[in-house]
C-alpha cells in the first residue's frame, strides 16, 4: 500500500495551488460580495486543461483520472468554493454524463468543447417537486418524429444561465407498475423554446449561478438522448455517485480552508495575556479538525481510487461525501467559533467557508439521502 500521492498528481496539486494563489485568491472578495460569476476564470481554468481533467484527450480532456480531479478540486475550494462547484458540476455532471453513456458522435460534438472548455456545462435533475425523490420529475419528453420535444422545469440548476450545454432529465413514459422512465437529453441552450428563469439568491457560493430552466416545446433531435431513453434514471444514479466524490473533495477543500485560516489565528490573537491555541478548549477544536479532514481525505481519495480501478465505488463515495461535507461544516464552524466576534464579520473569510460548506451537504443527495444509499447497501433489504 502506497498512500503518497503519485508524482503526476503532486504536481497537479502544486500548479493548481500556485495558480489559485496567484491569480484567483485577490479577486474572490469582490466577485463574492458582488455575486458575480466568474467567467474570466473559468475561461483561463479552461485553457490550463482544468475543465477536463478525467476526460480522456481524445475528447478534449487532460486524460487523468478521478483521483487527480478529486486534489484538484480540493485545491480550487481551498480558495473558492463558488469556482470549485462551477467546476464540479460541469465535470462530474455534465461531462459525466457524455463520459459515461454518450456515443462517440455524441462525444465529438458536446464533450469536446466541454473538456477543452470552450463550453460550460449543466446537468438538470431537480425540479420543484423532485429534489431528493428524482424519480418525481414531471418535465416530459416526447417522441416526434425524429426529434424529442421537452416540455417543463428545472430548479437549482448551478451554471444556469453560464452553460452552453445541459444534460436534462425528463420523463419519456411509465412503467407498468406506475414509475416514471427517465432519459437523459444533450440540450443545447441556444434551442428555440429553452430559456432561463430566476437566478437564485443563495446563503453562500454567491459567484456561482443557480438557477431555473424552462423548456417549451424544445425540440432536440433524436440523436441527443444518453442511452436508452426509458434507462436514464440509472444513469443520473450513476452519475450522482461519480458526483458525490467531487462534492466530498469540495466539502475538503473547504474545510481545510477553515484549518488553515484557524491556526495562524489562535497562534497570535491573545486573551488573558496568552495565545488563545494555548486554552484547551480552543487547541482542542484544532486538534478535531485536523483529524477529521484527514479522515475525510482519505475516504475522498479511496472512492477515486476505487473508481480508477474500475472497481465498486458508489458506496464508498456515498460515505466520502456524507463524511467529508459534514466535517467541513463542523470545521468551517469551528474555525468560526475560534476567531470569536471577527469570525463573524466579513474582515475574515471564515464566514465564507461556513456557509459555502453548508451546500455540500444537500447537493447530489442530502446527508440523510447519503445514510440512505449507504444502509440500503448494507442491508441489501428490499422494501416496496
Ligand atoms: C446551490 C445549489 C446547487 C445545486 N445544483 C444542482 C444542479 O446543478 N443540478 C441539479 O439537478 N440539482 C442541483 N441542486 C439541487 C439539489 O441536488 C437538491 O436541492 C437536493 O437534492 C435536495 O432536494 P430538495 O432541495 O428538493 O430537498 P427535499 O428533497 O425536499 O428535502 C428536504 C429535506 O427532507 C429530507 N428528505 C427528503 N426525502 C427523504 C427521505 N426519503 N428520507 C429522509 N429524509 C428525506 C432531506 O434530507 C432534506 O432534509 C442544487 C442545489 C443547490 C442549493
């Protein structure tokens, strides 16, 4: 067993950090407070290979694997949570989605500008009554001729507004039993009768844009569907679990952001003519999250491995993400405790972290959808 990383992805990790640094870290403040996406650099994170890095370069992509995604993900949260979701959706979700079903012609024409970032991408599962029950989903497809027509709506969409091309969920019929079939559509979003609706105001990840989709009567032709158009329900499960290891690797990031700020901190504010790191009360918090985020890490980076592998991973990126995001929410909070009333204005950026990791722990599942997956797994029982 070797757990250094391999030399490939140490220099990932470093290029990205020192990019960050350098070029991203002095503008977050203001795009954040003006709640502005941040186009510029997703452009430039685009060039430099980062809007594809598990694809394979046949498509685009920097053909690394899962692992190599998962640090740099990490690294992109550690400074902006709101670019590291950009990211992620556009990676896990939207290229996802082409990586894991789509044919070589549909490849070449959506994937391509999506890894090489010419493209950003979306992927819309939710809606206003399907969130944690996606099987609810009332968007419709339907078959004409040789296009399929999208009639509906999608809530929460991250990059809405900002992605050239969506991967949409919509219900194509019904089972006998009475379930919806799903497929998933390659819809671009200059189609007549494709529109955005509102963006959302949110708690946190204020440069990343969320928001709705409204299709009426948007047609796309019948070579846009990912797989079996009745078998698209299982691909977007599929999807979630490749997705749940990069909201893990956010949720890190995140956390670590929090570590880092928190230290420097206790070590030089005083009170009662000490160090506050030198109360228990205050060392210990540190010595908590220090140890949670390289539990957290490790869980992240064994579901990538898994992944790498070709092996079972679904179950250990539920665990990763269920972990990891609810670590980075005790750590962001701990981190904001630590730096007493200046945690709570805005001179620090624990604040930030804080309401940043919140989203990590509802997207791509809550953590009570996370527990579910993750005992229906253990306890193999069937329920109807
Ligand atoms: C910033 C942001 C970005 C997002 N980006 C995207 C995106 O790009 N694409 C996309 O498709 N979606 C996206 N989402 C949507 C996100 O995936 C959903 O919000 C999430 O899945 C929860 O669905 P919901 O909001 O409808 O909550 P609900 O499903 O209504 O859940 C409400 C509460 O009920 C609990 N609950 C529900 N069902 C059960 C159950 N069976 N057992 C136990 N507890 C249960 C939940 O855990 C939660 O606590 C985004 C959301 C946000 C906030």
């Amino acid at each position: 067993m070797d757990l250094d990383l391999p030399a490939e992805h140490a220099l990932l990790r470093q290029t990205v950090r020192a990019y960050l640094a350098d070029e991203v870290a002095p503008i977050v403040d203001r795009h954040e407070r003006e709640r502005r996406f941040p186009i510029e650099v997703v452009r430039q994170v685009g060039e430099m290979g980062w809007l594809g890095i598990p694809v394979p370069e046949r498509w685009g992509g920097a053909g690394m694997d899962t692992l190599a995604y998962a640090v740099a993900v990490e690294e992109i949260a550690r400074v902006w949570g709101s670019l590291a979701l950009i990211v992620a959706a556009h990676t896990s979700l939207a290229c996802g989605g082409l990586m894991l079903d789509g044919t070589d012609e549909q490849r070449d024409t959506f994937l391509t500008p999506m890894a090489s970032g010419r493209v950003i991408g979306g992927y819309g599962l939710t809606e206003p009554g399907a969130g944690s029950d996606a099987g609810g989903t009332r968007t419709t497809a339907r078959r004409d001729g040789d296009s399929w027509v999208i009639d509906g709506a999608k809530r929460f969409i991250t990059n809405a507004g900002q992605a050239g091309t969506y991967v949409v969920a919509a219900r194509t019929g019904t089972t006998a039993q009475g379930r919806a079939e799903v497929g998933a559509f390659i819809v671009p979003a200059d189609s007549p009768g494709f529109s955005v609706g509102r963006l959302e105001e949110k708690l946190g990840l204020h440069a990343s844009a969320t928001g709705e989709l409204h299709f009426d009567g948007v047609r796309v032709p019948a070579g846009n569907v990912l797989g079996d158009p009745a078998g698209g329900f299982r691909l977007f499960l599929r999807i979630l679990d490749g997705g749940r290891i990069s909201i893990g690797a956010l949720a890190l990031g995140l956390a670590q952001a929090a570590l880092d700020a928190a230290i420097p901190y206790v070590r030089e504010r005083k009170q009662f003519g000490r160090p506050i790191g030198s109360f228990e009360a205050v060392a210990f918090r540190i010595a908590d999250m220090a140890t949670e985020i390289e539990a957290a890490r490790a869980m992240v980076w064994r579901a990538a491995w898994l992944r790498d592998r070709g092996r079972e991973f679904g179950l250990a990126a539920a665990q990763a993400k269920l972990f990891a995001s609810e670590v980075a929410s005790r750590a962001t909070n701990a981190a904001l405790l630590s730096h007493g009333g200046y945690g709570y204005v805005d001179d620090y950026p624990v604040g930030r972290y804080l309401r940043d990791a919140k989203l990590t722990e509802i997207g791509e599942g809550t953590s009570d959808i996370q527990r579910l997956v993750i005992a229906r797994q253990i306890l193999d029982l069937r329920v109807s």
